[in-house]
C-alpha cells in the first residue's frame, strides 16, 4: 500500500472534480498542530487521490502503523497494491528510522487515517520566570534576574510526535493543548541554558543579543523531553526584556560607579562635581555662610586641599592627556610630532616639561606659575 505522485497542487481543483474520494487539508495555522481526516467507512479506498500543501507532512496510518507518509506538496494517488514510496523530502533520516520502528506488518485493515502534520514554525509563544532566577554574572557575580520573551518551534519529527502526543486525537491537535507542559519544560531549561551562557561569559545584560547560542542551548536541554520523544525543536528565543531584582540592581549600580570612578577623568568629574555642591550647602548654611566655609576649610586641611582645589587636578589631567595625544609641535613647520625629530622636515624637537606641582608648560629652571624649581 503506498502513494503514487500524480500531480502538483496548481491543478487541485480539476481534479477535485475527478475522483469520489479526495481527501485534502486546509493550510494549518500557527494554533493548529496536526489534522485527522477519515474516510466515511474507515477505509481509504484504491485510487484515492490525496493532497499535501505546503508546510506539511502527511501520515497515512492503518491500525496504529505507518503504511506510506509524504513530505512533499502535491497531489497522490493511493495504490494499494504498490510498496510504500515515502517521499521524504527535508526529513530523509527522519523517514528512514520512521519505518524501521512503525512499518506495517501487512495484518488486516481495521481503521485508516490520514494524520497532517504542521511542520513550520511555530512562533509567538510568550514566556517569562515567575520568580527571580540566580545568574552568575562573569562580571557583576551571582545576581538575580527576571526574563520575558518569546520563542518559536517546529515540528522536526512528525511521527515521534503523533506517537507520544497526537495519536488518539477524534479531529484536531492545537497549540493550547500542548503549551502549558511546553511552557513550563521550556523555562526549566531556559535557566539550565542561560547558566551555561553565563559559564561562556556572557554579561547578563547581553543575553538578548545572543539568540542564536541560547537555542543551540535549549536543544541540548531539552533533548530527551521535546526531541526525542514528542519530536520537537526550538527554533529561536528572543528575550525581550531582562531586570534585576532590587538588591542586584543597587549592587551592580555601586559597582559601576566604583569601575567609574577609578578612571582618572571620571574622579576628577566626580570631584569637581563633589566640590561645587559642598560650596552650594556651606553657603546655605544654616548657621551663616562663613561657618559653611569655616567648616569647608576644615574638610581642605584635613583632605590636603584636595577637594577645594579640583580644576587644578582637572588642568593637570587636560595637559597630560593633551600631551600624549598631541605631542610636540616642530618649531620649524608646526607639524605635531611624538619622536624626537620632526618627520617631516628633519629638525629636533624641544621637550616639553611640566610642573611637578601644578602641571604648568616650564621653559626654563623654575615654573612661572609656582616657582617651584625644575630639574
């Protein structure tokens, strides 16, 4: 028993009006997983004509067997004096492995179905963790985050999913009636999989940028449950939005400023700004302005004047960086050079000195700014 192709679906309707028994599948939405079509008497007859549409694969079972299946558009003539053809399509291996475990075994017919198989993808299924989950950040270390997303799915192994899932369906197999397990499988092995993109150093918040790797994580996950016994497969995950919880967020935050602040330029901002407001509160100060002052003069001596004097500290970074970035400047033809030579048109150049206390350009044996002697 098995199908012979006979025509492509461009002609269905001529020859819909040919044959008695036509049997054919309307397009499967993103709800609907599979399809049951019977016959009137449980039987399909000889010379059948059958149709496959796109995105779907068709499953003729007799008695719990696989008699012939098809994963290619068209239009088939069912023989039941020919041997199955099984046009495997994308599923070559699939087929293979389908038969040695549900071929027929030739007893006699007692019920005949054709099964239709949804095998695009199914998107936009919604998911998110009901509480906070542990991420051991590689850079913020163990933090706790929430996730939503949505991921899609397909089906890669019709007959291991009509087996295990679909098999005793009346008409109808639909998404609703699979996704509460689906969902609640999916997140376990969400958290195993975004542990292992922490463990490859992946920074909490760049996990929406890694969808590729997180599916390739989740397969490995969820193998045994969704693979190999329902036949299913995770497509993509696209996580849309991730936030730590309240403790993590304050910890990440302090961290932040910490790395901030320990680059010179940043100190210096924070100084500055560190300054001009503790100017602000000594001159509303309740008890009059020169107490404010009295008290910030205090704070100078005590610190070595380094909160009452930034802009010098904002000056000295400026003339140092300036200096690394720009270089020298040739006397000859101003052009900005950072060797001892001017490339351009030969002549020395003459090293710059700076004030080892107030960071000011000295040209000669003391600094005209301080006094303070240059060696």
């Amino acid at each position: 028993m098995g199908l012979i192709k006979s025509a492509f679906t461009s002609i269905s309707s001529t020859l819909h009006d040919q044959w008695e028994e036509y049997i054919t599948c309307d397009s499967l939405d993103n709800n609907t997983l599979v399809v049951k079509k019977t016959t009137k008497n449980g039987v399909i007859s000889n010379k059948s004509r059958i149709q496959v549409a796109p995105g779907q694969v068709a499953l003729i079972f007799d008695s719990g067997k696989i008699l012939d299946a098809t994963a290619e558009e068209g239009i088939y003539e069912f023989d039941s004096s020919t041997s199955p053809s099984l046009f495997a399509g994308q599923f070559g291996e699939v087929f293979k492995e389908m038969w040695e475990r549900f071929k027929f075994n030739g007893a006699p017919s007692k019920e005949q179905a054709i099964f239709y198989v949804n095998v695009k993808e199914i998107i936009d299924n919604k998911f998110g963790s009901s509480s906070p989950m542990a991420y051991p950040d590689p850079e913020y270390k163990n933090i706790y985050i929430r996730y939503f997303g949505v991921y899609s799915f397909k089906i890669a192994d019709p007959f291991a999913f009509i087996s295990n899932i679909a098999g005793n369906i009346s008409d109808k197999y639909t998404k609703e009636m699979l996704m509460e397990q689906a969902n609640a499988e999916f997140v376990s092995a969400l958290d195993v999989s975004l542990q292992e993109c922490a463990h490859e150093g992946v920074v909490f918040s760049s996990l929406p940028s890694k969808q590729l790797l997180i599916a390739e994580h989740m397969n490995e996950a969820l193998d045994t449950k969704w693979k190999t016994l329902r036949g299913m497969e995770v497509v993509s995950v696209a996580i849309e939005k991730i936030t730590p919880d309240d403790e993590s967020r304050d910890r990440i935050q302090k961290f932040d400023n910490a790395s901030m602040y320990g680059r010179e330029e940043y100190a210096t901002g924070r100084m500055v700004d560190a300054t001009a407001t503790a100017m602000e509160n000594a001159a509303s100060n309740a008890n009059g302005a020169a107490t404010g002052f009295m008290g910030l003069g205090m704070m100078n001596n005590a610190t070595g004047s380094m909160v009452g004097n930034p802009l010098e500290y904002v000056k000295k970074s400026e003339d140092k960086k300036s200096t690394e970035q720009s270089g020298v400047k040739c006397s000859n033809c101003g052009s900005i050079e950072k060797g001892k030579f001017c490339s351009k048109c030969g002549t020395k150049l003459e090293t710059v000195r700076h004030c080892t206390n107030c960071g000011e350009v000295v040209t000669g044996a003391f600094c005209s700014a301080c006094g303070t002697k240059v060696e």
